[in-house]
C-alpha cells in the first residue's frame, strides 16, 4: 500500500514493528527482508512516488520531480560540486545505471585490519547476500546488442591500448537501450527499488509513506519508539500535516550519507564523527568528436569501463550518456561557435573519469538546509590529471578526431594523441574542472567504540537501543566502486540480524 501525503493530506498517527526512513538501496532491501518475517513496516520517503509511465525524456521535468533539490545540491569549497541525488520512492536507484560491483576484497580489508569490523561486515556473508540480491535482479554484463557506440568504442580503444576493462554489470531485465538512465527508466527494464524490493515488500504488507519528510526519531530514554515529520510538497518543502509513526522494535535510518547526519544530530545523538569523514567520487568528463556518428543517445547509458587504475591510480573510466540539455553546457565556445559545436553532437562520445577521492569534507544542518563542505585534496587532482590523460589517449585510440577537455586553462580543443599529455600537467585547482559527485560516505561511520564513530558493529547508534543506521553512511572508507551493492549488501545483512533479536 502507497500513502502519497501530497494527495491524503491529513495528519496521520499509526504504529508498527519497524520503520525505515528512506526507500532507496538500504531502506527497500531491509524492507524486503522485513517483510519475510511477517512484521508490520512503514517505509517512509521525503520524495513523491512515481511511476514508470512517468518517466520521460526531458531534463528539467525529471530533475524538477525526482532529484535532491532539483538538481542543485552542491557542495561548498574550492570548487562547487553538484551533487546527484534521487529524492522519489525508490531513491538514487531510479536515476542511477543500475551498475553492480562487488565490494573488491583490497577496500574490505582495511575495514577489518584498520577499523575491526570484520566480524560486523563480513566479506564472506557479503557474497552470499550478493549472491541472492544478483538472481534476484537479473544482474548481467552489458550485452553487446545494446551497446551502441559509444560503449563499443570505450571497448575497441581499451583493446588497442591493452587495459583492462570489461561490460558493466547492471541489474536490469530486458534493456531496451534508451539512454535514459538518469532520468528513469522509461521501460521499467533497470531494476531499481522502485520495481523490484518495494513493490515485494508492499505485496507482503509493508506500508510506503511518499511525500513524507521525517524531522527526527522519537527516543524514550536511550530506545527508539518513532518518527515524526510533516507530510509535504517535496519540490517547494511546503508542509501539509504532520504526521507520527511509532515503532514497537526499531527504527532503522537509511536516508543516506547526506540526509542521515542531520537526522540523528536533530534527534538528540551527539558525537565528534557525525557528519564527518564525508568521502564520495567526484569526477568529470572529456568529449570525443568523430567521424562518423556515435549517436550516444542509443545504447545503455553506462555499459562499460576501464578499472586498469582502480587500486594504483584510484580511478575508473566509464562510459556516460548524456542527456543533449547536460551534453551541450559542457561545449567550448560561444554564439555560433557553440552552435556548430551543439550541432555535432551526433558525432560525440562522452566518458568520464571517477576518482576514489583521498579528501573528506563534512554535513551539517544549517539556516539555509543542509551545508555540504568539500575540497579535493592535492592527490586527488594529480589523479584526476592522470585519469582525464589517459581517458584522452583511449579517444584517440578509438578514432576521435579532437578531444573537448572542458578544462579552464587548456586549449578548447586536443587535435592529437601527443596533446593529450596537457591534460596530466594541467592546472592543479579543483575550480578549473567541471565536477560532479556522486556515491557517498562515511558520515555516521561505523565503530567498535564510541569515541571513533557513531554506529555500533549491531548496527544501533552508540549508547542506544532500537535505533539502527543501515546506508552507507555507516562505511568506514570510500569504496572506489559503485556502491549500490555494497550498500544492499549490508543492509540485508543489518535487517536479518535485526530481526533476529525478536
């Protein structure tokens, strides 16, 4: 059953076994293990509920309705980072390229030998529930048939270059290659949570709350008993009624590493690590033009990428289609110029350089909503350097004419593989690059003592009880690697053992 505030309008007071704030990769997988048991749950999701017939092919429509502050959420310092977010049931997961990676054993192993939580997040158990969550969502390399070209280059060129690289991995039931990833899946094919773990836990009798904003988690001592919040127009905030949920066993938060900090802090949690240890992957992008048309609108939106330097170089090539309205702002020139540049874009091909950041930034409330503060650390932008190099020559291998850095400071336009090396010796402040972020992490890490972070090995806030954070958030480290995996990884691993305490 869906409980759409913005059209009940009414103010609500109802109990249940557990509620779980947030809907996205955490929120729905608990909600999927929860409801095997019988219990009574309440999801609840700030953002509006839609549906697959919803999803169309415009860019401010979609990021209007079902991103984080349509859009504009950023990250204050140096350089200002937008930063993506789903905010719509089903969360991040309906505007992401459904890419599957296993947490790699070289990331899990500081997390055991530095931070002690190999008994808490084991690598081992982690397998099983991937195991489960991959014939669950019909995870497969990308298929060739729905490549188009602007995955078939990235591979042609990865070849000729003799990288390692490989198809992504997507969660995803008959692709139709529409390249509309970013803007919902106008197929229902990407297995998001909005199609797959929500409507499961729902048949089962789990409740969705849309357009529910919680405020804080109810604590009766140290124990967690609710929540309460306003139901709202998400994209004005404009509250319509108030509404409390009250949970007989826990409250389980999975509003992300973003959103959770400020929950907690608004409900009564105090602690020196919460809101810090902010760590993600930003990135940016180069564009290739070509001869003949690359057409990056046809074939799956993300279908394949370059991890040759994802342990000594900290970052990932990968393929990225985007929309012409994202497309065409990171064009050189003005007037005509930029016109002739937006009528080539048939000919363009798109990748992008993700970093496993070193930097760590931090999340708080403030007067004017959430501040986000974040600077590349002087690594990150020599690996970044690297990476746009080397992203640059896999272009030229795979026929690009000239290459469209879209850096401040270096020629408008790379006419040759030997100009490529500009790229690596290019300017060293993060404001020249257009960045965008996203995968986030660590800001109620996990811990085995409370003066090193702010979540148990049980999952339940330190010094208390029934009040259990399950996204990532809770990660000790930046993954390097997409993270939806992970994340449902664990929080199937986190409800199970929830559960079993009642």
């Amino acid at each position: 059953m869906i409980f759409d505030g913005e059209k009940e309008r009414r103010a609500l007071d109802d109990s249940f076994d557990y509620v779980i704030v947030g809907s996205g990769a955490a929120g729905a997988t608990a909600a999927r293990v929860l409801a095997d048991t019988g219990a009574r749950i309440a999801v609840v999701e700030e953002g509006p509920v839609l549906a697959t017939a919803d999803f169309g092919d415009r860019v401010w429509p979609a990021f209007r309705r079902i991103y984080r502050q349509m859009g504009a959420q950023v990250t204050r310092g140096r350089a200002i980072i937008p930063i993506l977010q789903g905010s719509c049931l089903g969360g991040s997961t309906v505007v992401n390229s459904a890419i599957v990676w296993r947490l790699p054993a070289d990331v899990w192993q500081p997390w055991q030998t530095e931070y002690g939580l190999g008994e808490a997040l084991p690598l081992d158990l982690l397998h099983h529930y991937w195991d489960q969550i991959e014939g669950e969502l019909f995870t497969r390399p990308t298929p060739p048939e729905i490549w188009g070209e602007n995955n078939r280059l990235l591979a042609v060129a990865t070849q000729r270059l003799g990288l390692e690289g490989a198809p992504l991995r997507r969660n995803e039931r008959g692709c139709q290659g529409s390249a509309r990833c970013s803007l919902g899946c106008p197929h229902g094919a990407k297995q998001s949570m909005l199609v797959s773990y929500l409507p499961y836990a729902a048949e089962r009798g789990a409740t969705l709350f849309t357009s529910a904003r919680v405020d804080r988690v109810i604590l009766d001592g140290d124990r967690a008993v609710g929540v309460t919040g306003h139901f709202h127009r998400p994209q004005w905030q404009e509250n319509i009624a108030p509404f409390t949920l009250r949970a007989r066993q826990g409250v389980l938060v999975a509003a992300s590493a973003v959103q959770t900090p400020g929950l907690l802090a608004r409900s009564g949690v105090r602690s020196h690590h919460l809101g810090r240890h902010f760590q993600g992957h930003p990135g940016t992008s180069l564009v290739g033009v070509f001869d003949d048309e690359v057409t990056a609108w046809s074939g799956a939106t993300q279908g394949y990428e370059v991890d040759h330097y994802r342990q000594n170089g900290r970052f990932k090539i990968e393929t990225l289609a985007l929309p012409p309205e994202l497309l065409f702002p990171r064009l050189p020139g003005v007037g005509r110029a930029w016109v002739e540049k937006m009528a080539a874009s048939a000919y363009m091909a798109t990748w992008a350089v993700v970093l496993r950041a070193y930097a760590q930034g931090s999340v708080h409330d403030g007067r004017f909503g959430t501040q986000i503060r974040f600077d590349l650390a002087p690594q990150d932008v020599a690996n970044l350097r690297r990476g746009l190099r080397l992203a640059a020559e896999l272009l030229f291998a795979a026929g690009a004419r000239e290459v469209l850095p879209g850096v401040h400071g270096l020629p408008e336009s790379l006419a040759n593989v030997d100009q490529a090396r500009l790229l690596e010796t290019g300017p060293d402040d993060p404001a020249c690059y257009s960045l965008a972020m996203t995968h986030l992490f660590g800001t109620a890490r996990m811990s085995l003592r409370p003066a090193e972070g702010v979540v148990g090995p049980d999952f339940a806030v330190h010094g208390t009880r029934a009040f259990y954070v399950i996204d990532s958030s809770l990660f000790p480290t930046n993954l390097g690697v997409n993270p939806q995996h992970t994340i449902m990884a664990i929080a199937m691993h986190a409800a199970r053992r929830i559960a079993a305490l009642h």
